[in-house]
C-alpha cells in the first residue's frame, strides 16, 4: 500500500514568515518518510486543490527547501478566495475530496487566518461525513495578529520590527528638518480592523516623548478635533509630530477615514486616497505644517530582510507542530504559541480546535490603549516588544538578499473532469 | 595664539548615510589636535551659524562619535534654507563671517548637495574679499545621486539598496496574490528631476522578465498609452506587474503625473495625490485590475538598518578627506568619488572645485535608458550595482537598531546681536 500523502496550501495575504511554516512543514514531513509519502502544494493555495494543479514538492532540492526559511511572499502562490459553506454548496469540497481520494492525500495542512481555519474545520467535518480518512491541520498566519488562542500570529513580529524600526528612522529624518521644512511625518500601516501593527510602531520609543507621538489605531474612534488638539501641542513642544495610523482607523460612526479620498474625480477617474495623504492634508489644512506621508503597504509585510528572528523561529516552529499533530492522528486543530514567560521571553507549543478558532478576531484590549487614545500601555509593550528581538537576517549576494524560486513541479492530473 | 576652530553643517534633506561624513569630519578633526581646535556644528544647519547656535562636538563621547557612523538622518539638524546670493544680499554671508570670526573658525566644512556646494562657494568668495581666512570645503551629500563629477552621492548607494531590496520583496508578495488578488503594484520612490532611484530598482532583477517590469522615470516624457500597453501585456504574460515610479515623473508638456492629486476637493481641503496612486487609479480605470500602492518617501531615505556598507565607507571617506583637503591648504573644493574599476569595484577620493559643481543637476544619461523607455540597460546596471554592494548592519537592541542621539550643547554666544 502505497504511503499516504500530504498537502499544503498557504491562504490570504503573504508574509515575510509563511514560508518558514512552509520550510517547517517540508523539512519535518521529509524527516518523516515513512509514514508520509509526498507533499503537495497547491498553486495559489485552495485554487489548486480544486483545479487538480499540485505541485510536486519532492522535486524540490533539500538546499531550496532550506531556503524557503528566509523568503517572503508564498513560494506555492496564495489565493483571496472563500470556499462556499458545505450546507449551503458542497460541490467545492467535495471535489476537494475526489482530488485528494486520487492522490492519496490524507493530510491537509492549511496555512492562513481566520477564514481559512474555517476553511480547515469545515474539511474535517465534510471528510469525516464522508467517510475520506482526512486529518485536517491548521496553521496560523496573519500580519494582522487578529487570530484567538495563540500569544501571536507568525508574520506579525516581522511586520512589527519593520513598522518600528522605521518610525524610529524616519522621526530621525523628520526631526533634522523640522526647523525650517517638514514637521509632520505620517506613516500608514496595515491592520484594517486591530491596530496591532500600529501599536508596534510605539517600541521605536526608547523615553517618554519620543516618536511615535501619535498612534491612530481603529479601536479607538477617531476624533479630528482632540487630533489636531494634540499634533499642535506635540509640534509646540518637540518641533516636529510623528503619527502612525492604521488603513482601519474610523470615526465613531463606522466610516474609514481613508474613504473619503475613494470616490471619482471630475473625469469619473478613482481618486485612490489611503488614510495617510487624508491625515497630512487634515493637519495641513488646519495649521499649514509642511508633511510628508509614506505607505508601506506590501513593503511591511514582505520586508524579510527586517524580519524578527522570534517570528522566523514561531512560524517554522508551528509548521513542524502541524506535521507532528498530524502523525500524532489530530485533526481539526491548529499548533498556537503560548507564552509562558515575559521576560526572559519563552514560549511553547500548545493546541487549539479549528471549531473554537475560525472567523474570531482579536481586537486590542482596552487595557493596551492609553488613556488618550494615541498610544500603548506599558502592560501593551511587556506584550510586544519579545515578538520583534532578534535578528534573522538573510543572505545577501550583490547586494540584496538572496530568496529561493521553486521549480513549482505540477504532478499529472488524474481526473478527467477539470474544474 | 589660539588653535583655530572648524564649522561643519548639514545641509538639505537628510540621508542613512550623512551622519557618517560627519563621523568622517569628527574623527579625523580630532586626530589633528594639533591643527584644528575644536569642530562647532550648526544647529540645524547653516541656520545655526547665523543665529549663532554652535554645538561644541567636543562635549559629545568617542563612543557617540563613532556611532553616527551607523545613525540616520542628521545628528545636529539640517535645513532647507538657501543664502540670498552675496550680489544681491551680502548680509547673511557677513554675518556669517561674524559669528566665524567671533569663534575663531577658519574652517568650513558644508555637507549638502548642488546648492549647498553653491553656498560654500559663495563663501569662500566672500571670505576672500573680506581677508577673513576661511577654508571652504564642500562635502558632497544627496540621495538623488545628482552631483556632477563625483562618480556617484552618498545616500544614494542606500536609498537604491534599499529600493532594490524592497521592490525585490513586494514583487514576491505580488507573485503569490496575483491569481485572485493583487495583479498591479506600484512603488513610487524620490526623484524630482533625475530617475537614478528609481533606475536602482531593476537592480532587484537576476532574470529576463523579473520585477520592475516598467519603471517610470523623469527622464522620459510620460505616454499613458504606451504605458497602459505594457502593463496589459505583462500582466497577460507574467500573470502581474510591478512599476517603480520616479516622484518627478511628468508628461512631455511638463506637468508632473503627481499633480493631478494636487489640487482641493469641493470643501477646499487639500487633496494631496502622489504618483503612485495616480499611476494605480489609471491602470483601474483602464483594465480594472486589482491593485496595491506604496510610497515610501523619508523610509528610503532613513533606512539605515539596509544601507549599503559602499555608500557609508564612501560617505566616511568623503567626511574625513574634506579635513585632509584642509589641512593641506585647500579651499572652495569639494572631495568626490572617482572610480577606478568596474569589476572589482575600485574608488578613489577626487577632487572637484566647487565652481565648477555649484548648481548642476547630473540626470540618467541616455545610454542608460532602454529602448522601450522602461527600463536600463546593461551599461546603467553596471554603474548602479557596486553602489549597493556590502552590508553595514546596525548593532541591534531588543529588536530594534541602536541610533545615537547627541548631546548638543550649543556654546556661550559671544556676539551682541541676534539674527
């Protein structure tokens, strides 16, 4: 009897860390021969179970694997793209049932946040109702830090350590030209609902007083009148305000405050805002200040050459767990990080089921927000700053970091109906 | 007799790299003792020197010296301030005499680029009309790489590393996103007049048909449909596109592609584009493509913690030969980089008098231009890739670099007047 076989699919928005899950889950099934036959990967993620599209991951060399480590990005191709419910259409899982039936693949490691943990329970729960022996494991990942049960979501230290070294850089760039140029910096952050990426900014600070002097985060309804209030007393009294805003930061009434530069210009062109050029220009408007505004989109989240050694280690770390709860016979649970101590920083694997994880979001608590709204508590910074210590970084050649491209093999099709 | 004093400003938009010039300056003005007495740094630059605000830099400790080797922005505060020329306004450049007379400083050390080289010319002049003796060194400076004869600006090197790596980073985010998701990404980058930044991105490229696929620099008058047309056909063949856009891109009229952001929306608030969203608003408009942009402005510029180790030893050489070049009886000179060798790079410190360097802008020659306008050729590649070689990684505390920040102590005014 031929030995089983497994796949893996990475899901949502990549990060600087998901293939170090990814180089967790190859290594340690490969250390594993013989209960574990090949891995598959999907092309962009679920899209390739349901298109027959699996690449052959045995194809890939040991040196290349290793490699995967330190690249960012999703070296299989990840997808935004939401299974229908099985009660409502259950033809996408079942087709991924008689994908997997034909290439004996009997492990599913999915690789993704909250909507793919969903994703990942829902597979059990339609394999076990039909009889298809599945185990099915989840892996967390998400820039975001929005995922329950787990200390941290493995990509989150990366972009933390990128978003506060460079709030740290550029107050230092501000702060030389304020006297007779800019004097507000505003930089934008991801985080569309919690505003974890943007408190992270607040480790940059080293004393009281130090930039990041205003965090704009979207648990916290925005209130243009104590903002302005605040970047003026700031500007007064250092010379120049650093702000730091999450793409999520509303008013109290629900609105973004990036949507009000998303509609049509005269000539029905999109006039694309984004929430930093609407900050600046709300500043400037009042006060007149001399800004400038970055966003660091895809560069937060892909700058593996800032990566936090911690998130590096925690994202391989849940990959191997992940094969090992599945040769352990688990199903329907996702490895999680669990701090057990602050400082010195430690932390274990531990276990959550995928039924209690799926579709929660972990919001900043309230007692991580200051009391004006504008920044962290210190119970905030005991819990962020071991997420971004370390040092991982990658190998360089001419001058830039070396990232690995796979061969991305697709095995040959064994059903006759595409999809 | 007294030893004479020095005066060393920075000068215009700060770089990753400037503070290490100055480290440059320092170090060797104090390894003359015997020569120089002490080094007074203006306060936000040649501000500073007018209101008559020096920092006695010999109040700051070796090991905070040593450290602006590795520190962003500028230490004692730079500028954007232009002297009236002495023709028309002689004031400002007599004052300055004052104040230098006033402190003994007979020497002038002025690290910035075109106009600040411009100023420290002026200066020379005055001072030789007035027989005050000062020495006029210009010590090169800009991230724009636009310096005549110096073979290439330190900041540059780093700001290109840094736009390389990134571009390089997203390009792989992009890639996994693109089958469902993100198809279009655009990086704009600094550049007002010249695309050398913005030119450094290709570097990112090891293969035909890697990110950048289109880069948009000044140099080349912007046509939308020629544009449009090869984004359409490399996201057909490529499955995404990835365009790095100059700041100073502009249509052949003139006008630049960020204006059109520029102007007020109907409550007479500012609407404060860039071109990066202007140039993801046309390829929605056209082809509906899912996109994401990024504007990394002061990010590239601060980003020490990716600085390329050739730009910092470059900016070093240049801080401590603009002492060597006085010591030796020098003035209205600035030192450059000569390159001696291609492969292995080889550089040598040069010469040039600021005359000559005053107030000319260096822009992409056209041999370093692709056919197609997109891209650089073999000959520009060649230029551009020692200039990001090595690495200078910062020394790392709790997960962030470690920066210094000086002491600044302004010295006893002596002069009656305020400025």
């Amino acid at each position: 009897m031929p030995k089983p076989n497994a796949f893996y699919a990475q899901s949502g928005g990549v990060t600087a860390v998901i293939n170090a899950s990814a180089c967790g889950v190859l290594e340690t099934a490969r250390a594993h021969k013989d209960d574990i036959g090949k891995v598959y990967a999907g092309r962009n993620g679920i899209i390739g179970a349901l298109q027959e599209e699996l690449i052959d991951t045995s194809k890939e060399s040991k040196k290349d694997i290793a490699g995967l480590r330190s690249t960012p990005g999703g070296a299989f191709g990840s997808c935004r793209f939401k299974l229908k419910s099985p009660e409502d259409d259950a033809r996408e899982y079942n087709r991924l049932i008689d994908v997997f039936s034909a290439h004996n693949i009997r492990y599913f490691f999915y690789n993704g946040g909250g909507d793919s943990q969903d994703t990942a329970n829902k597979m059990a729960q339609v394999s076990r109702q039909r009889k298809y022996p599945l185990q099915c494991i989840g892996i967390p990942k998400t820039v975001d830090n929005d995922l329950p049960f787990t200390d941290c979501c493995p990509g989150f230290g990366s972009v933390a350590k990128y978003v506060a070294t460079s709030t740290r850089e550029a107050a230092l760039d501000v702060a030389s030209m304020c006297e007779s140029s800019t004097k507000v910096f505003v930089l934008e952050v991801m985080g569309r609902h919690a505003g974890w990426i943007a408190a992270a900014s607040a480790l940059a600070q080293t004393r009281e007083g130090d930039a990041p002097h205003i965090i704009l985060l979207p648990e916290v309804p925005f209130e243009k009148q104590a903002f302005l209030r605040k970047v003026k007393e700031t500007v007064t009294a250092k010379g120049y305000c650093v702000i730091v805003v999450s793409e999520g930061a509303r008013y109290a009434n629900g609105t973004f405050l990036g949507e009000s530069g998303g509609g049509k210009d005269a000539f029905g062109h999109s006039q694309l805002g984004g929430v930093a050029p609407t900050i600046a220009a709300m500043v400037k408007d009042k006060f007149g200040y001399k800004f400038h505004w970055a966003v660091s989109d895809y560069l937060q989240r892909s700058a593996r050459h800032i990566a936090s050694a911690t998130d590096v280690n925690q994202a391989y770390a849940l990959g191997k767990a992940a094969v090992e709860f599945a040769l352990a016979g688990k199903s329907a649970v996702m490895p999680i990080i669990v701090r057990t101590s602050d400082s010195p920083y430690k932390w274990k694997i531990g276990e959550a089921k995928l039924a209690k994880v799926a579709n929660i979001e972990k919001f900043m608590p309230k007692s991580y927000i200051s009391k004006d709204g504008f920044g962290i508590t210190q119970r905030a910074r005991k819990y962020l700053a071991p997420l971004i210590a370390g040092e991982d970084h990658p190998t360089y050649k001419d001058g830039l970091p070396v990232y690995v491209t796979l061969k991305n093999q697709l095995v040959a099709k064994k059903l006759p109906e595409k999809w």
